[in-house]
C-alpha cells in the first residue's frame, strides 16, 4: 500500500512539474511574442507619425521661403513697385497663400490682397498672431482662426519687415491635403489638432467643420513632452493605440490610432496554439512519467528504507545497482554518502575526545590563572615574588620553587624568592653552568619529568635536593635577554599539564616585569637618598659660608665708629636669619619645607643673647607647630627679627622689667604672627609704610610678599604687632 502511494505520490508530482514547466514556457513564449509584435506595431504607428510631421515641415518650408522673397523686395530700395501689385502677385502665383497683408506697427491694415476696400484700416493690433510677431524678428506660426475675409479657418504666418509685419493666411487645408488623401485612401485613423485642440483634419470631416476639440489633446502634450509617445484611448467604445508628434512651430498634434482588438488578434492565436501544445505535451509527458516510475519504484524503496537506516545513525548500508542505468548513479551517490558518514562519524567522535580534554584543560587553566590573578592582586615587590613562589608550589604538587636572577660576569643565579618544603628561604645562591637552568636559558621552556640527577650530574645542588623531576621557563625582558629562570623542582617523578607551559610562560612575563619595575623602583630612591644627601651638603655649606660673613661682619666691628658698628650687628642678624634656616635644613628629614616652632624660639635666643641692653627680659612664646617654605620662612624671620630688635633699642630704655611676647598661632584658613612689648609703644600715629628706617621699611615690603596685613594695636603700656597670613601663600 505504501509502495503504490509514493508511486502514485511521485506521478503527480512529475506531472505537475511537466505542466508547470509548459506552462512557464508557453507564458514566457506569450510575453515575448507579444512583446515583440506591439514593439513593431509601436515602431510602425511612430514611423508613420513622423513621416506624416516631416511631411507637414517640408510644406511649411515653401510659404516661409516666399514670405521671405517678399521680404526683400519690399524692403529694397532699388526696387520701385507698388506693395499692394507684389502682394497680388505673389498670392496668385501660389496656391498656399489664400490672402496676404502689410500691418503697420501700430496695427493698422495698409495693404491686402486679394484687395478688398473694407478691410483697409482696420485695427489688428489686439489679435494674437500681431501680439506675438510684433516682439520678434523670427517668423510666427498663428493657431487656427475663422477669418472674417476668408469666411473659413486660417492659419497665419508673420513676419517683421522695415516696412510693418508681413501677414500671410494659408487655409490648413492646403497644408495638410496629403494627409487628408492618406486619411481618405487608407481609411486609417488619423487627426490632426491645431494648438488650441481643435480638430483640423478627421476621419469624421463634420468634426472638422463644426470645429470639434481633442479631449485628449492636453494630457497628450503634457505626456509628450515629458518623454512618451504612446497612449490608448476609448473612441466610440473601442480601445485605440495613439501615437503622437508634434509640429513645433505651429502647435499642431498628429495622432495615429491603431485598434486594440486588431494589434491582440494575433496574439490571441498563439494564446491558443501554445495552450493546446502545452496540454498535448503533460498528457505524453504523463504517460512516459508513470512507464518510467514503475521501473524505478522499487530501487525508490530500496533507496528510501536504507535512508531511515541512515537517518537512524545505521551508517554501515551499501546498495547494489540496478539495470536502470539512469539511476545507478543516485545509488553510487548514495553509497559514497554513507561510507563519508561511517567515517566523518568516527573522526567526529576523536574530535569530541580532543575537544573534551582541551576543555578540561581550559577549565583548569581558567581555575589556576584566577587563582594567580587572586594571590598576586594588591602585591608588588618581594610579597608577590614570595607569595608567587609558594602558589606555584602547590598548583604542581612540587617540593621547592625558585625565581633567580642571572649575574652573567660572575656565572652565579640568585633567587630572587625561593620556597622549600611550604617555607621561604633567602640568600640562596647557586652555579649556573651545568645546571637545567642553563640549559632553559639556552633552548627556552624545559621540562625533566624523571631522573633529572643523572640528566645533569655536574649539579651539585640537585644532588642535594634529592631532585627526581624539573620543570623551568626563562624570563626574557622586552629585548628578548634572558634575565633569569623560573624553576619548579620535584623529589618525585611528576608528569606536566597540558596547560603547565602556557601557565609558566604567562607567568614568567608577569615576574620580570616586576622584576624590572623592582629594579626601577630601587634606583629610584637611591637616587632620590643622593640627592637628599647632595641638598643637605649644599644647606650645610651654605650655612657656613653664612657664619664666615658674620665673623667677617664681627671683626669689622672691632674697627668701626658706633653708627657703623649699629649697622653692622642689623646686617649680622637678619643674615643670621637666613643662616639659620639652612642650619634647620640640613638637620631636617624634609627638605621642602621647615616646622616655624624650634626655628623661631632658636632665633629669638640669638637676638636676646645678642642685644646687650644691660637688662634681663622676660620672653614669653606661644608658637604652633606650622610648617613654611623656605622663602617664606626666610620672610618670617626677617620680619620676628626686625621687630623684636625694634623692641629691644627703643621699647626698654626706660622700663625696668621689660616683657617680650611671640606667638605664631594656625587659625585654619590663616596664620598669625603677634609680637607684643611692655615697653613705651609707638609715637602717635605711627604707619610701617611712611618709616623711614630700614628695619621697618623691610618688615611693611616682607608682609606684602606673604600677602600679610599688618596691624598694630596699643593698650595700656607696649605695643602689640599683629600680621595675618593666608594659608595659600604659605
């Protein structure tokens, strides 16, 4: 039952196939062929049309070229005729000329011929061939209009002369008489429309007279114009082909029609012919289709029985040929397909082992990089050589794990980190020739899974391990110099993961670029410690060429008037100053900036000890622990120095238990500096800014330079001197 449905099955579907197939043929034969026969009616219909326009252009020719003779006679001057006799005689020597005038510019009628006394003077000016030819030298072709001494439609033809606009009217049917002949011997369908759309030539003459107008005149010119040629329209219920031209200068539109019905005729009859062709040829390809299925039915079952077998995974099928040759080769196709899948399955099953044992490697690669990625994270330095030593201890299962740097001059590797037995062991120091890593370092990436003590005997150090097993990769810098090895090395035979050397490479370039960034770092602060070094040497030696100049200032004194020895003991202090503040530096941890407290009490015991009042004073500080640059400590000193020097010659001199107070006190967005005396104070309105002494003169210009405002205050006895810092100039 099966057997005779896929037989049955398979006989429509070869039909249907064979009458499809005719079918699409029989279609496309149809479209050809009709195509081919409208494009050679089209091609004949445009042939005709043109013909018919040149035709109509060769006859316009002959009443301009006379317009033109006439032209010149009447504007030379050697000629001496009358108008009116030129015009008579050219309208009776030419059968296209019905009438011909000479308007003068104004519009006004000065000759006419054939002569009539009625139409001389009269106003012409508003008509339309007038309007158009009067504003141009070129010739005017006028559309269709009945004329008055015609007494029947006229086409105007103008022209501009010296004399006034030449008029000559032509009646259209002596344009278009052998066109008319052609409408009247071919009965054909032809027309004529002048520029307005009235009919000037039909097949139907009462169209004519009675001035009809083309309905379709204006969607054809508009067609026309934008490129087409062709149109089809319903004239008295039959569909027609047109064709159009058109004359140019006059505005005319020629149309040759052609009948729908008579163009399709022809077609129809291939329709048909093609139609019962194609139903003779699916009846014979039927029958032929169900003789051959039944000779092929069999191997068909055969085919599609061992198809399921193959569908189900059963690739060991093979089929016999048959004595249909024609299918032969399917079944040789077929055996060949299944012999290809016996064996693609089996390649596909070595590549799923192959797959799945890279996928275990993967995962454990994965697994043991995020485990470096996690131990290392957040260590640098001699922490990540240390806790890195003893992560690649466990992930190989190995008993020592050894990062060493290569002295190349001395044959000597240090290990930069090494962990033995779980503990880390420092100042190992080993010969690098006849070791493995040599040999690493030589051939690259180097891998010993057993007997590594006898592979290389002249190792002491293995001997002493009791090494079995070793496993080592360089470290190269960016220049590709090995700089060291890393090297795992086993009591026990070990065998390497398939991910090892990957690991151990990634590894190693992690390790010498922090070994390089290590090394920079080391050079780094030696360098900076040189420097420090250098700075502290410069201060102190400033310093000292500082104390020379006040031994030198001293012994001047010793040889000077007083005035001179006053000036010269101002001098000595306020270089003391600066002295000091390099004395400061070159015993200071920083460099960059100097604590105010220690430096302003040590300067505040010169200047006392120095003052020689012959007086005790009582000296009071209150100073913060504020850090200045030092130009601006250098500024502050100068400033506590000139100001308690002030107070010391002129505030004591009369008062017996003299007081000095300075504080420095940090105010958060400021500082402020208070130096206060029990002394005589100031004479009354006193200003820093108009003294004339030095000392002053410098503090008020040292204030401006910290951004300070000073301030003096006196209440009771002495004076109080205030000046106030912003922090952002400190």
């Amino acid at each position: 039952m099966n057997k005779r449905k896929t037989i049955k099955g398979l006989l429509i579907q070869y039909m249907l196939i064979g009458m499809v197939s005719i079918f699409a043929v029989a279609v496309t034969s149809m479209s050809i062929i009709s195509s081919h026969m409208q494009d050679e009616m089209g091609d004949k219909g445009k042939k005709i049309v043109e013909v018919l326009s040149n035709s109509i252009n060769t006859s316009l020719e002959h009443p301009l070229d006379d317009l033109y003779s006439l032209k010149e006679l009447i504007e030379d001057e050697n000629i001496i005729a009358d108008i009116g006799d030129l015009l008579s005689n050219i309208v009776n020597n030419r059968d296209h000329f019905a009438a011909i005038q000479l308007v003068y510019f104004n519009g006004e009628v000065t000759e006419v011929s054939p002569y009539r006394e009625e139409f001389l003077g009269i106003d012409v000016s508003r008509q339309e061939y007038f309007i158009n030819s009067i504003k141009s030298n070129e010739p005017y072709w006028s559309s269709t209009l009945l004329s008055a001494q015609l007494d029947r439609p006229f086409v105007s033809l103008s022209l501009k002369t010296q004399k006034g606009l030449l008029v000559a009217f032509l009646l259209p049917e002596t344009i278009l008489d052998h066109v008319q002949k052609l409408v009247n011997l071919s009965k054909s369908y032809i027309t004529v429309s002048d520029r307005t759309g009235v009919f000037i030539v039909h097949p139907y003459e009462e169209k004519v007279s009675e001035r009809v107008n083309d309905p379709y005149f204006n969607k054809l010119k508009s067609d026309y114009y934008k490129g087409s040629k062709e149109s089809i329209e319903n004239i008295d219920g039959d569909q027609m082909l047109v064709y159009v031209e058109f004359i140019e200068s006059l505005g005319w539109m020629i149309k040759f029609h052609q009948s729908l019905e008579i163009v399709l005729k022809p077609i129809y009859r291939i329709l048909l012919v093609l139609g019962l062709l194609a139903i003779t040829t699916t009846i014979i390809f039927a029958l032929f289709a169900s003789g051959q299925l039944v000779k092929v039915s069999t191997s068909l079952e055969n085919i599609i029985q061992n198809t399921v077998k193959v569908a189900d995974g059963d690739y060991d099928v093979h089929l016999q040929e048959t004595s249909f040759v024609d299918l032969n080769s399917v079944i040789n196709s077929f055996n060949v397909m299944a012999s290809s899948l016996s064996e693609r399955e089996r390649e596909l099953v070595q590549l799923n082992k192959r797959i799945q044992t890279n996928l275990d490697r993967l995962t454990h690669a994965d697994h043991t990089f995020k485990t470096l990625l996690e131990s290392t994270t957040g260590r640098y330095g001699q922490e990540f050589m240390d806790n890195l030593t003893r992560e690649i201890a466990g992930w190989f299962g190995v008993d020592a794990v050894i990062v060493s740097k290569f002295d190349y001059e001395t044959g000597v590797a240090t290990a930069v980190a090494m962990n033995m037995d779980g503990k880390k062991v420092e100042g190992y120091q080993y010969p690098i020739k006849g070791s493995p890593c040599e040999r690493v370092a030589e051939d690259g990436f180097g891998f010993f899974g057993k007997d590594v003590i006898n592979l290389f005997p002249e190792d002491e150090d293995l001997q002493k391990f009791h090494a079995e097993a070793y496993l080592g990769v360089p470290m190269k810098n960016a220049g590709g110099e090995v700089k060291g090895i890393i090297c795992a090395i086993s009591k026990d035979p070990m065998t390497l993961p398939e991910w090892g050397q990957d690991f151990m490479t990634i590894t190693a370039s992690k390790v010498i670029a922090e070994m390089e960034r290590m090394d920079a770092e080391r050079k780094i602060i030696e360098s900076l410690k040189e420097k420090e070094i250098m700075l502290k040497e410069i201060h102190h030696r400033v310093k000292n060429n500082m104390q020379i100049v006040i031994g030198l200032l001293s012994l001047q004194k010793q040889v000077s008037e007083p005035i001179v020895v006053h000036q010269l003991n101002e001098s000595i202090n306020r270089i003391y100053v600066m002295a000091l503040v390099h004395e400061q530096l070159y015993k200071s941890n920083d460099l960059a900036k100097i604590e105010v407290s220690d430096y302003v009490k040590s300067l505040l015991g010169h200047i006392i000890h120095t003052s020689n009042i012959g007086k005790h004073i009582e000296l009071n500080t209150d100073i913060d622990c504020v850090s200045f640059s030092i130009e601006d400590i250098i500024h502050i000193g100068l400033i506590v120095n000139e100001l308690v020097t002030n107070s010391i010659k002129h505030a004591f001199a009369t008062t017996e238990n003299p007081r000095l107070s300075v504080s420095i006190k940090d105010m958060v967005d400021s500082v402020e500096l208070i130096v206060a005396d029990n002394g005589v104070g100031f004479p009354s309105g006193f200003n820093f800014s108009s003294s004339e002494t030095l000392g002053l003169h410098l503090v008020d210009s040292l204030s401006g330079s910290l951004n300070g405002k000073m301030s003096i205050s006196e209440k009771g006895t002495g004076a109080t001197i205030r000046l106030n810092m912003a922090r952002k100039s400190i």
